[in-house]
C-alpha cells in the first residue's frame, strides 16, 4: 500500500528522479538478484506498508513459481524501458518539450472539457520539475508562458490544458 519514489542525489545534493511506484509493485530486487550495492534510494512519499523479501526467499519464491520469475523479469524490463526513455528524454529534448509531453501524459479527459485535458489537482511545480530532472524554475517559466499562449489556463484547484494537440505536437523531435 502507498507510494514511494526512486530517486539518487547528486554530489550537489540535488534530487534526480527515477520513477513513482504504487502498490503491487518491487524495489531492490536488482540489488537482490546481483548482489551489488543498490543504485537507487526509496523514498516514501505517503504512508506506505512494504513486505520484505530476504535473497533466499525471492529465490526459492521463483524457483517455485516460475509464473513469479516472469512478473519479475517484465516488470524490470518496463522499467528499463522507461530508465532509456528518460534518458532519451534528457538528451535529445529541451526543458520545454519534456514540460509539455509530461502535461500532456498526465493530462486527463473530464466531462464537460471537451477537447480539453485537466490536471487535477493543480501540479505541484517543484515536484513536476524533480521528475523532469531540471527546476522548478525551468517549470515555472514553461508553464506560465504555455498560459500567456492559450494552451493552459489555471484555476486555483486544477490546471486545463484547452490545446492538447499544441503540447503533444510541439514535445517530440
């Protein structure tokens, strides 16, 4: 139950974001099944209930249920998919483009916005800005130049995206 995030610092104490995980997923099983130090930390973000898992008994669990061992291996290999999108993401696209394709992915269709995707509640900017690796200023400015353009209008509870098509078409290469 919960939610925890995965993160690194680094050397200058800044947060690097690597992804949000929610109940039914795993951590450390990368630690576990190498034997190398963890690469990552885990981070509550709300109350979270975890169930630990020695080596042995992830082991004998798989061995066990092999059904277990595929979960396992498909849920590693989504997160590597999405460990090289990012990185694609933090190459290849500016600031502006990651903003704009993550407020288009968390973009949701409501009744009565037509056309239009809400995000609800408002995002929080600083933790929109730590999951694009960049600053909350960064965000800010994006944001507050997509609403002087139209594509955004703020209300105190919700953000409305009225140009859904603007953000997706002007966030890839």
């Amino acid at each position: 139950d919960g939610k925890v995030k995965v993160i690194n610092l680094a050397s200058n104490g800044k947060e690097i974001w690597h992804n949000l995980l929610g109940p039914g997923t795993t951590f450390g099983e990368m630690a576990s099944l190498t034997g190398k130090p963890r690469n990552a930390s885990v981070v509550a973000v709300e109350a979270t209930r975890v169930a630990i898992l020695t080596k042995l008994e992830m082991l004998k669990l798989m061995q066990a249920d092999p059904s277990i061992a595929i979960w396992m291996l498909t849920q590693l290999a989504i997160r590597l998919h999405q460990a090289n999108e990012t990185v694609r993401s933090i190459v290849s696209l500016s600031i502006a483009q990651r903003v704009r394709g993550e407020l288009a992915r968390i973009g949701k269709q409501v009744n009565g916005y037509t056309g239009q995707l809400v995000i609800e509640p408002t995002p929080n900017l600083s933790e929109l800005a730590r999951k694009l690796n960049t600053d909350r200023e960064n965000v800010s400015r994006e944001v507050s130049a997509l609403t002087a353009k139209g594509i955004l209008k703020k209300d105190p509870d919700k953000l409305i995206i009225l140009d859904p098509d603007y953000l997706i078409s002007t966030s890839i290469l």
